[in-house]
C-alpha cells in the first residue's frame, strides 16, 4: 500500500488537475472546508478527480474558502479492479451503507437489479454517486466505482458480456469453502460480476436463469443467512482475496 496521508481532508473535484491549475470550489465544498472543518485561506489538502491521481492543494479566499490552487501531485492513478456489484438496491440508509461499503471493497461498477422480491420500486442513483463520491474521500481512493441506472435482472443477463465470470451468491447452494471454490481454476481475467439478491432472496426462476448463465459460480455464503448488505460486503471481500487485487502485484 502506498503511504497515505490520513489525517488531510480529501476532497473531489470534477475537474483537470495539473500543477498551478486553479480550482472554483461550489458552495457546498466551501461550507465543508470553511464552515465543517474550519479551514481558511493559505492551508492544504488533498484532491482527486478519478483521472489524475491525487494532489497537494491551497485554499484561498478572503472571507471563506472559494478555489484552489493545485500544488504537487502526491500520488499517481490507480485502477480499480474490474469487479462489477450486482445487487437488490435497498431501502434508504441500507442502500447507503451497501453502497459505501462496495466502494471500500474495491468494486469498480455498481448495478442495481430489480427482482420478483426487490423491497425498492424506485432508485435515487444521483444520491448513490454522491455515497461513491463520499466513500472515495473518506477511504483514499482514487478511482469512482461507475453508478448504472436500475435495470430488471433478466435484462441485465441478456446484455452482459458473458465472458466475465458471473458470481451468484446463493443462500440455497451446498455450504462449502467458498476461497476453494473461487481458487478451482477459475479466470477472471475479463471480469468479475458479483450478483447478491434481495432480502426475500431470489424467486426460482431467476435462480434457474442465474445458474444458465455461461460462466456462472453458485457461490455459498456459509451456513447463517446474511443480510443482504452483509452478504455483499461478505461477498466481495472473498472475491478480492481469491480472484482481485487484495493478492498484491502479479
């Protein structure tokens, strides 16, 4: 792991960073700098934009914080790895924390399903890019996870690519080891999707549709029946240790 500084403010902006490059700030990143942290004119934190890698930046401002002026560039850009969520939206603050927490995780790309036993008609994708956002400020990530618009989960299988490996993780699979199971030969070298159903789990025709799927694995997640948003955090935290970056260079 790089070294990263956790005690500076980290900041998004939407823009090119580059040294010397001065940046306007909207009002709600100059309450946060002047108002929540107390911040002023002349003092530094960190910035990103998913593109540019991270950077050194200077407040300035008379009365409050209102641009920066970016400094030096304290580390380059990373790439996530290419593991897609695939998951039930859920209800308010759960969809929040499933949504922080597959960030945290190293997701890249977050998709919401809809199901015969979806809890959630209707999603607010703006405020899970800003929970993206959020998360990526928080936990020194460089990279913003891609936020997609809800879609039915027949429509989404019928338009994914089917080389990547489809990970279904199913409360009605055999209890195994499940890092075996990810270890068995498998490659995920086009991609990873990782599929966690609602809270009522899935109907049997979307199981049957699931384990169709050309390179499905029926993944248990032991023997208790999880919540769905432990069960992805549970999910994506075996995905990364047998099949994703948690394995280091190489």
């Amino acid at each position: 792991m790089p070294d990263l500084d956790f005690r500076a403010p980290r900041l998004f902006v939407d823009a090119p960073l580059r040294e010397g490059e001065k940046i306007a700030l909207e009002r709600n990143q100059s309450n946060y700098l002047g108002n929540v942290l107390r911040l002023s004119a002349g003092e530094n934190i960190l910035v990103f934009n998913g593109r540019d890698g991270e950077w050194q930046a200077e407040i300035e401002g008379r009365k409050r914080p209102d641009s920066l002026t970016i400094v030096a560039r304290t580390r380059t850009q990373d790439r996530l790895p290419d593991i897609a969520y695939v998951f039930a939206p859920l209800k308010h603050a759960r969809l929040d924390y499933m949504v922080q927490k597959a960030v945290e995780m190293g997701a890249s790309a977050l998709q919401p399903v809809l199901t015969r036993h979806t809890q959630v008609s209707r999603v607010n994708v703006e405020r899970m890019r800003a929970n993206v956002v959020e998360a990526a400020e928080q936990c020194g990530i460089l990279s913003l996870a891609a936020v997609a618009e809800p879609i039915a989960l027949d429509r989404f299988l019928d338009k994914r690519e089917t080389k990547r490996l489809l990970v279904f993780c199913d409360e009605a699979a055999d209890i195994g080891n499940p890092i075996k199971a990810l270890q068995q030969g498998l490659s995920a070298a086009e991609g990873i999707d990782v599929v966690i159903g609602p809270e009522g789990g899935f109907a049997e025709d979307e199981r049957a549709l699931l384990l169709r799927q050309p390179r499905a694995l029926r993944l248990s997640l032991g023997p208790r029946i999880l919540r769905a948003d432990t069960a992805g955090v549970a999910a994506l935290a075996l995905v990364q240790a047998a099949l994703g970056d948690w394995q280091g260079p190489g």
